[in-house]
C-alpha cells in the first residue's frame, strides 16, 4: 500500500527543523516587545491558610513598579472543567505555590524586590494531604463550594457537596458480584502510582501585551482556542480583541493544556499599561505549575480455571490537589481502567478527591499509565498462579477485531495481536538468560477523545502554485508540522517543500480543540485532508474555465493540471492561480472535522450513543538485568510495538515511541514529587531526576499497520502509549528474578530491597 | 556594570553587564543571541551549554566576566547562518529534534565530544552527553546524528 502514496509514509524531514537546530526558533521565553516589562508571582508558603490581609503599600512605593492582587483583578472563576480557580487567592491560599500577588517592574530583580516588600498575615488551616484523608467525613475542605462545571462537563459532572469529593463516576455492565462469586479464582489488589512531572524543558513563558482595548497573549500551549475563550471571558472583552499567538513550543506531554501564567500577565499588562512578560523559574514549575494526576487503584479480577478473564471490578481514587484538573483522567480512566481485555461482567469507579497540595493534571497517557500499572502487574499474578505463561494468558483474553470492548463498542481496526507476538519475539521470549536478568511484558489500550473534539483546517495556494497550511493546533515537538504538510502535498499533487504551514494563532488559523490526548494526527489531520481536497477541487474549477475541459477529466499532478483524457494538457498551477488572483478569487480549501457523523462507516453500536474512532493499542517488552545486593534495575532492552493505523512520517512515529518509551522509564523507576506536609521537597532537577543519555537501554520501535479507515491514509494517533506501560513490563521483570510483587511506583531500589527483605521474614528466613 | 569585551562566535562584541552577570544572560538579554536555553537554575539540564575556547559549558553558571579573551561559541555560529551545517542537517534527519529545546545546547555539547573524539562509540556519546537532558526524543535519535557524524556521513 505504501507504493500508493509519493509523500505519506516516508522520512521527510521537518520544515521547522532548521529553524530550531539553529537557535533561530522563538519560545515562550525568547519573546520579546518594545518596552516590556518582567512579572513575577508572589506565592503562599502555606498549603491551606485564610488572608487576614495583605500590604502592598511598600511595594508600590517603588518607582516603575506595578503590584497587584485579588482586588485588582476580574472577580470570576475559571477552569476548563470545573471552574473553581480566580486569577489571585481570594480569602484563603489552598496549596503552597498558589500566586497571591504580583509585581511588573523593568526588570526581574526589581519585580523581585517588590515582592519582598509585600507583607501577608496568614492564619494557617488545618491540611489535607493524601486522597484518603480528604474523602474521610469531617476531612477539612478544600472548597467550601464545589463547582460550577462548565457545560461539556455538567452532564457527566457528579460531585458529593460538602465534602472534597468533586467528581465520582462508576460504570459496570452485567452482574459483578454474582461474577465474581462463580469465579474460579478471584484476585484482588491494590496499587499505587506516583505523581510524575511533566519536565519539559521549556518553563511556561507568556508575554501579554494589553493596549488600546485588545489584548495580544504570546504564550506557549497545547490549546490557543480554549485559552482565548478563557481569557476573552475573564477579561470580559470580545474574543475578536483576544488574540492568542502560540510561540514555539518547547515540550508539553499535558502540562501546557490549561492557563498557567497567562491570566496573571494579562492583567498586569492592563495595570501596567505596557507588554508583561512572565518566565516560570524551573523551582516554579515543580512546586506551582502541576504534576500528574496519581491515583491508587484496586483491582478485584475473577478468572477460570483455563485462565479466561469473567470479570473485573476496578476502584480509582484520584488525589487532584487543589485545582480539579484531574477530572480528564479520572474520566478516562473509566473506559480505559480495563485495559485491552474482553470481560463479560465489569464495574469501574472513579473517585477524584481535593487535597491541600499543587494540582494534578493530564500527563501523557492522562489516567492510563496509572490503571495499566494495575492490571498489567495483576495479569502475570494471575499467570503464576495458574501456571500459565504471561503471553500465553495475554493472547488468550486480549481484544480481537469485532468483540465488544470495555465501553460497549465493536472493536475494529485493532492490531495488538501482532503488536504482542512482535514484542515477545524481539525481547526474546522464553529463551534462556542468566538467572539475574528478568523479562516482563504489558498490553495497552487507550480510547480517543471525545468531549467536542473538533478540528478545522485552511489551504491556500499561493501566487507561485505552492501551497500554504493553516491550523489551530499546537505543534509542541510532536512533528505535527511535517505531517500535515506531507497530508496536504499527496492531496494537492506538491512535492513536500512546496507546502508550508502556520499553525495556532487565534488571529489567523481556523479553530482546533488543540493539541492534546494524541488527537492531532487523527482530526486535524483530516480536517487538512479535507481542506486540501476542498482547495484542489477550486483550482480545477478555474482550470476547467481556462482550458474548457471540463472538471471531472482534470487532475492534479507534479505541479501541474493534467487530463488523462487529453494527454496534451500540462498546465502549471502557477498559471491558475496567476488567473485565479487576478481575475476571480483567491483559493482558500476549508476543512473540518470531529463532529457527529463524521465516521458513517462504523461498525453496529452496542449501546452508546456516540461513538468514536480510534482505539489506540499497543503492546511493550523488557529485559532488566536486577542486582539483588543493591536493588538497582538496570534495564538493557526494551521493545515498543504500536498499531498505528498507517505510519505517516516513520521518523516521526519511531521518534514518538522512544521518546514516550524513555518518559516511561523514568515514570517506572524514579520520578516521584515528594511532598513533605503539602510542600514539595524537591523541585530541581538535581533531586527530581528524569532519565539521562546514560541510562538509556536499546530500544525497538515497532509500528503495526492496520487502517483505520476513518482516518488520514489509515492513520491513528501515536503520540501517548508508549510511556504506558515501562512500569508494569518492568515490574513483571522483577518479579521473574527476584520472586517479589512491587505495588507502588516508583520502583526504586529501597523499595526493590524492601520487598525482598519482607518477603524473606514472610518466608522465616 | 562592567564594559565586558567579548568574542562571541568570531566577532569581537563589547556590551555593559553587570559584574555578577551570568554569561548565558549576557547573550539571551544583551546580545540577542536566544539559540542558547534556559531550562533551569541548577545547572543540571545542559539547554544552556555554550562552547568557551572549545569546551562545552553551562553558560547558566559562568560569569561572563570571566569569558572575556576567551572564544565563544554558540549555536548562532554554527553553519553559515543560512545554510545548516553537517552536524545540524544530520540532527533533522534522524530525528533528533522534536520541541527543539534542548537542540542547540546538544549541538554544542556533540560538537565539543566530536571534536575531541571524531568517531566516539555509543557509550562515549552517551557519556559526553550527561549533562544535557531531554525530555522529548529519547536521546537514542540524537545519538544516532551524532554516531553518523562519526562515520562520515
Ligand atoms: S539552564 Fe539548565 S544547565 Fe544551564
Ligand atoms: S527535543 Fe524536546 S527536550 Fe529535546
């Protein structure tokens, strides 16, 4: 099939690769306007406190210097999902790094120096600090008042009013109880996984600019449109006179979906009167932007004697801190908490709970990796007990094409069969290896998005006959860039370098929903399919009146329109448009994509009412060499197979998977926010270590390709599953050398030691 | 505030700094010079790394005062301006770019162990790279630019 295409499927480089390797690309903190001044935060120090008051009088003393605080700023609340949040604390501080104040000042020492002048006098607050804690009756509150949601949310929204319960959802099909009492076997654990950061390496950065009653926000974020809408509302202006311009984008993995600085440096640019710029520290970014959201999981599975799954039954509790940013993943994690298994009879509940602490929010794979850690460490407890091969269990319960799937939907378009067998052959399977090597696997699933997930696209030609791409969507490192211009160059019959692209500017390009839960690839691009097909069908139509043949017999080709009908036929696109802009109008293809009806193609629905496209599997393998001494895992290989519809770019897609893979690597073995009564006690990266070139082990990237036929030339999204599920594969590994079952993540070697030395008092040694 | 006199990227350049300025500030706020990153305070992330008389630094944690009659070196250098150079077009290819932000410091970082060692094996990339993180690729792709580099490529 790849013979088909001229662009898609092959290693075009990225058009906006020069531009970043050398040193040309501007960030979020390379932005700069005439006259702009530095922002800082003040923040609190106390992770549940009420404001007696505060005195800003001495701040504002110093020449050149703007200060400002809750009074001065927009009374409203705000939020994507749930708006419990205002712009400054109002009344009490709920976590340590809540913004209380801020100062503008020429430059970032002076900022500084005002902040130190500000005095606040706290009355501190009882505190809570683990999930467990705060859903306890009598628990101190976060909130006093829960909510409001905004709409998209308020159908599925079901908090527990007066307590710190702000979303539980629960979902089950058959007769769980009577399930799990026929069950051969039951297992029932509980597991927990750590809050991780999302560590890019760029910190937030925004520059807003507020002059002459509009504001232009230059900032770097995964979601340009709901920012705008945001901002737009909260400044009470019209979203015409909100633009939101993205700057290169540094890296994202979730933690750039929600507005971080940029309410603070719009309303000190409307104090200031002057562009504000704001550049998180990188000790801001751990104690005060946001981690993932942890979750601790039990999972109750009933299984035969033959090793098939009957039944599960599968509890989250969600600690979100003090924000309920949590709310996606603890959504996700009811249709995705299953993993890729066929269970007749199942039940899921999700219980997201406010504690006293930074919040949490999407991360890459937001709420998969959390639930995945569970089952997939469960399955090879199954496994042993019943004698079985782990691979052996997976292939025997794993989703085939046309079962139903954990949320009622036909499966279709599903390669993990192949995506398993190809790991396990790679890993080297049940061949022999020395007694301290171990090796584990897991099988992953992830459903697509699905809240108004829209995406829309613009192509234009340009005088010369090349094309130009226009779209809402962030481009944060993922290589979005190089794949719409190779959607848009098959389409418009253009070699790659004749297509060029813009992308998320509210100003300029059509809406997207933005860049978020590996949904680009699939809606934008083809929103951009669409739009390029929209904009080839234009030029034909003026060719048809140039040439007088009519449209249906012409072509696009090689820069050209052609006709196989008249063979003679050759006319440059260049010539068209030269027509086209002078003479009739200019070519502007419009596509979108996302809404109700977009895939008539399904298969029958069992149930739901909406359905959408676009499971992404993937199965992953290790081999881990473990020091019993000392505790240390010390991975060697790793192998990462991922049903990606059809590979689109495969130097993008291979580079998805290492790097998602790496990201899971430092999630299985040592990335933890630690947290000492609400405070973070390690906010560097001197002590909050991500993985480094020296510890990275081989790794097999694996793409399997089974057409999704709703998406772009079969595509499906890449961009989260691979950091997935490193932690199980790896726990599994452990487990095959050193006889022990780690539950809590991370795996680092006190924990490995811990286990071990348990298990031997368990065994009277 | 000092008159430093530098030689950033084979020009000779003089600009007014504070004595305590840190030689990364000096180049993203004096010199407009933005290729080199800040990704941190603690020199512990390499987005930073700038060369100074052939060695890979954190310019986050030198003095610029302390450059001065030395040659530096950053990413704005690299090629001609224009046209990217062996080592750069090799990082698009295989991929060792994605956000980009911690490119430039690895640029500078490859092109010092290059230098020192025109055909390094994998371990010694890995080595000379510790002190740059990154976060997106994986590493294994920038190893890769770098191990082609070696071969001739
Ligand atoms: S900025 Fe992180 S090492 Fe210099
Ligand atoms: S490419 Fe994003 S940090 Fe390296």
């Amino acid at each position: 099939m790849a013979d088909d295409y001229r662009v898609i499927g092959t290693p075009v480089v990225r058009p906006d690769g020069a531009e970043m390797i050398s040193g040309q690309a501007v960030y979020g903190p390379d932005v700069t306007q005439p006259g702009m001044l530095w922002g800082k935060i003040l923040r609190s120090p106390l992770p549940h406190a009420r404001i007696r008051s505060i005195d800003v009088e001495k701040a504002r003393a110093l020449p050149g210097v703007t200060v400002i605080t809750a009074r001065d700023v927009p009374d409203r609340r705000y939020g994507y999902a749930i708006e419990d949040e205002q712009i400054f604390a109002v009344d009490k501080v709920r976590y340590v790094g809540e913004p209380v104040a801020a100062a503008a000042a020429p430059d970032e020492e002076r900022a500084l120096e005002a902040l130190s002048l500000i005095t606040v006098d706290y009355e501190e607050l009882p505190a809570v600090f683990t999930a467990a804690e705060a859903a306890r009756d009598g628990a101190p509150l976060v909130h006093d008042e829960l909510g409001p949601a905004r709409s998209v949310y308020l159908a599925s929204w079901n908090p527990v009013h007066g307590t710190n319960i702000i979303h539980q959802a629960s979902h089950h099909r058959g007769d769980v109880d009577a399930a799990l009492a026929r069950a051969d076997y039951v297992f029932e654990d509980t597991f927990h996984a750590s809050q991780i950061h999302h560590s890019y390496m760029e910190p937030h950065a925004t520059l807003a600019a507020a002059r002459s009653n509009a504001v232009t926000v230059w900032t770097c974020s995964q979601e340009v449109f709901q920012l705008r809408t945001l901002l737009a509302g909260l400044f009470a202006i019209p979203e015409s006179r909100m633009r939101v311009i993205n700057t290169k984008v540094g890296g994202g993995f979730g933690g750039k979906i929600e507005p971080r600085l940029e309410p603070v440096a719009v309303a000190l640019s409307v104090h200031s009167r002057k562009p504000v710029k704001i550049v998180m520290t990188r000790a801001e970014e751990f104690t005060a932007a946001a981690g993932s959201t942890p979750a601790t999981v039990t999972v109750k599975t009933g299984v035969t004697k033959d090793g098939t799954l009957t039944v599960r039954d599968i509890d989250f509790l969600w600690d979100t801190g003090a924000h309920a940013e949590g709310l996606p993943p603890s959504n996700r994690a009811m249709k995705d908490g299953n993993g890729p298994y066929r269970v007749h009879d199942l039940r899921i509940s999700s219980t997201l709970v406010y504690t006293n602490k930074m919040r949490g929010t999407q991360l890459r794979g937001l709420g998969v990796p959390e639930g995945a850690f569970a089952i997939e460490s469960q399955m090879d407890m199954i496994a042993e007990r019943l004698g079985m091969d782990p691979l052996e269990l997976r292939l025997k319960n794993i989703l085939e094409e046309g079962d139903i799937n954990s949320i009622d939907d036909v499966v279709q378009s599903i390669g993990l069969r192949e995506c398993l067998v190809s790991v396990a052959k790679e890993i080297g399977w049940g061949e022999p290896k020395p007694a301290n090597v171990g090796r584990g696997l897991s099988v992953i699933a992830k459903s697509p998005t699905t809240h108004s997930s829209i995406s829309s696209a613009y192509v234009q030609f340009n005088e010369d006959g090349s094309a130009q791409v226009l779209v809402g969507a962030s481009e944060i490192g993922q290589g979005m860039s190089v794949v719409m211009c190779q959607i848009a160059a098959e389409v418009l019959g253009l070699p790659v370098e004749a297509v060029g692209i813009a992308s998320a500017d509210t100003g300029t390009t059509p809406y997207d929903r933005g860049t978020f839960s590996s949904r680009v690839t699939f809606y934008t691009g083809m929103a951009v399919k669409l739009a390029a097909e929209d904009a080839r069908k234009q030029l034909l139509e003026v060719a048809s009146r140039m040439v007088e043949i009519p449209q249906d017999d012409l072509a696009a080709a090689e820069e050209r329109v052609v006709s196989p009908a008249h063979p003679e036929l050759s006319l440059p696109f260049r010539e068209v448009l030269e027509r086209a802009h002078s003479y009739e109008r200019p070519i502007l293809g419009r596509g979108t994509y996302g809404g109700k009806g977009d895939y008539p193609t399904l298969p029958h629905k069992a149930q739901r009412k909406e359905y959408v496209p676009g499971w992404k599997y993937a199965a992953q393998a290790v081999e881990a060499e473990i020091d019993e001494e000392t505790g240390i895992v010390r991975v060697r290989r790793i192998a990462s197979a991922h049903d990606v519809g059809k590979s689109l770019n495969p130097v993008s897609v291979d580079g998805q998977i290492i790097g998602g893979v790496v990201m899971g690597l430092g999630y299985a073995l040592h990335e933890r926010l630690q947290f000492d009564q609400g405070r973070i006690v390690n906010p560097s990266f001197m002590d909050y270590k991500i993985p480094s070139s020296q510890e990275i082990p081989e790794i097999k990237p694996i793409a399997v390709e089974v057409p999704l036929p709703e998406g772009p030339f079969g595509a499906k999204g890449i961009g989260e599953l691979a950091i997935v599920g490193i932690a199980p594969a790896i726990g599994n590994a452990i487990h095959e050398v050193l006889g022990v079952r780690l539950k809590e993540l991370p795996l680092h070697p006190e924990r490995v030691l811990d286990a071990v030395e348990s298990q031997r008092k368990r065994n009277g040694g | 505030m000092a008159l430093l006199e530098l030689k950033v990227n084979g020009q000779e350049v003089r600009v007014e700094a504070p004595d305590t300025a840190l030689l990364l500030d000096v180049l993203r706020e004096r010199l407009a010079l933005t290729g080199a990153k800040r990704g941190c305070e603690t020199s512990h992330c390499g987005c930073c790394t700038v060369r100074v008389d052939g060695m890979a630094v954190h310019s986050c944690v030198v003095l610029a005062v302390r450059c001065e009659g030395k040659a530096i070196a950053t990413v704005e250098g690299c090629g001609d301006g224009m046209e990217l150079d062996r080592l750069q077009r090799l990082f698009l290819e295989h991929g060792a770019v994605q956000c980009g932000y911690c490119g430039p410091g690895m640029l500078m970082a490859a092109q010092a162990l290059l230098e020192q060692n025109p055909a390094p094996t994998l371990d010694e990339v890995k080595k000379g790279l510790d002190g740059n993180l990154c976060r997106c690729t994986g590493y294994t792709p920038i190893f890769d630019a770098i191990l082609a580099y070696g071969r001739g490529e």
